[in-house]
C-alpha cells in the first residue's frame, strides 16, 4: 500500500514518529509522499527527520492556498520559493497548489495568480501537481485549461460524477481520503465508481480527516488500509487488486524510486 499524500513532518507527529512509521510498515504501507508547504523551516527541519527515519517516503512541494497571500503582488516568488524547497527535498510532484474558496485564507485573485506561477514551474521542471482544490471547481479547470500538459492528481477528492469526470477528461488522477469511509459521503462513492483502475489514487491525509473506525483522532499513514477497504467495496473489486492499481498507478505518476537530493 501507498499512501499518496500525508503530512508527516507535521507536528502532531514530532513525539511518536518512529512510531506512526512502524505502526505503517506493520499495516503494510511500503511508502508515501510527504507533503511540505515550501518556505515553512520548522517543518522542514522535522521533514529531514521524517527523511531519516524512513527510506521509502517521498515529498512534495508547494505554496498551499491557505499561504498564498503572502505573495500578493509577486507570484513569481511563491514559484522561486517552491523550486528551492522541491530541490532540497528531490520533490517528486509541486504540491500541495490550488484554490480553497471554502476558507478564503487569501484573496481569490492572489490564490489563482500563485496557483498558475506554481503550475508553470512543474511544467518547466516536468513534474506532477498535487492539487488541492475547494469550493472552486470552474476557476480550477479554467486555470488548468491555460496550462496544457501538466499532469497530476485531485488530492483528498470530494466532488461529485460530474466534477470527476471532467478531471478524468484531461488526464488527471484522483486521489480518494477516508471520507469515503463516512456514512454520508454516498455520493463520493458514486464517484469512486466511475474512475478507471488505472487512475485511481489513496491518501490519508494525515494527521487530518482520520477515517472511520478512527473519525476524530489524528489521522496517521497506517489508516489508508481503511481507506482502500472502503474504496474497494464502493467499487465491488478485491483490495488486493485495489492494492496493486493504485501502487502502479503511485510510480507511474511520481517515478520509480526515491531520488536522494544533492542540495
Ligand atoms: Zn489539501
Ligand atoms: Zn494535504
């Protein structure tokens, strides 16, 4: 199993992280991707721990929406900021970017301006995009359209068939979190339905959105094996089967192996 998205240099994790990762490797979790908000030090001196401590984790780097106001007025800093975080980590993807129109932490016109600056790097570097993306599902698309090529992933996916679709349409992977566990998320699985097997993702998400039986505690990279039972059940498949898809589809969007960074 692989969890494709976790933040396990959070904090939450800073006095059982040896721990949280032997609980993964024991639940037969063989890797992750490691998301870090580029320019944050303090998470970066725990993700160098996090590096340490487990051979099979990868990370990713991005300005995340919520930060995106601090480049108000000069983008091209938040792309500068992400390519010197993303080398010094060997990121495999830019990520997390995107538009959160639920929170608003940062104006609408700064959060798309950061997000395309973002985009325009990994197409330059020829790297997968994490996106986070809500409440704002046209502006995303329409961002998206002005970047042609770019691949990527729907991170923590909630929208509906619709929604779905039309981020199959333009090659993107989608990544499912333990909300397709909750009893409500009926229409979630609906969704979950209708992706191929070769496009289809797992995360926790961690140490947010813990699935259920764990709804409510902090979430770790052990749980996405709730994620991936309740995924396989939404789509009537074998978690075996679940299991290897979703880990060939991992490696062929963020490459084989880990790659050990020079700076
Ligand atoms: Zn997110
Ligand atoms: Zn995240």
């Amino acid at each position: 199993m692989i969890d494709s998205h976790c933040h396990l240099a959070d904090e939450t994790f800073t006095d059982d992280l040896d721990a949280a990762i032997a609980r993964a490797r024991d639940a037969g979790v063989e890797g992750a991707l490691c998301i870090l908000s580029a320019g944050d030090e303090a998470e970066a001196a725990r993700a160098r721990t996090v590096r340490a401590s487990w051979d099979a984790i990868r990370f990713a780097a991005g300005v995340h929406p919520h930060n995106a106001g601090a480049f108000a007025g000069r983008a091209a800093d938040s792309a500068d900021v992400t390519a010197a975080h993303a080398d010094a980590f060997a990121a495999c993807a830019i990520g997390e970017i995107g538009l959160d129109y639920h929170y608003d932490f940062a104006p609408r016109d700064v959060q798309r301006e950061v997000f395309a600056a973002q985009i325009a790097l990994a197409r330059e570097r020829e790297l997968p995009i994490v996106i986070h993306t809500r409440e704002a599902t046209d502006d995303t698309f329409a961002i998206l359209a002005e970047h042609p090529g770019v691949r990527g992933v729907f991170h923590c996916f909630t929208g509906d068939t619709a929604m779905a679709r039309r981020a199959l349409e333009i090659g993107f992977h989608l990544s499912f979190a333990g909300i397709v566990t909750f009893p409500k998320a009926g229409d979630l699985r609906d969704a979950a339905r209708i992706v191929p097997a070769d496009r289809i993702l797992v995360e926790t998400d961690s140490p947010y959105l813990a699935p259920v039986p764990h709804r409510g505690k902090r979430n770790e990279p052990a749980f996405v094996a709730r994620v991936l039972a309740s995924l396989a059940e939404a789509r009537g498949v074998g978690e075996r089967d679940l299991d290897v898809a979703v880990t060939d589809n991992f490696v062929r969007l963020f490459g084989p192996t880990r790659v050990e960074a020079t700076a």
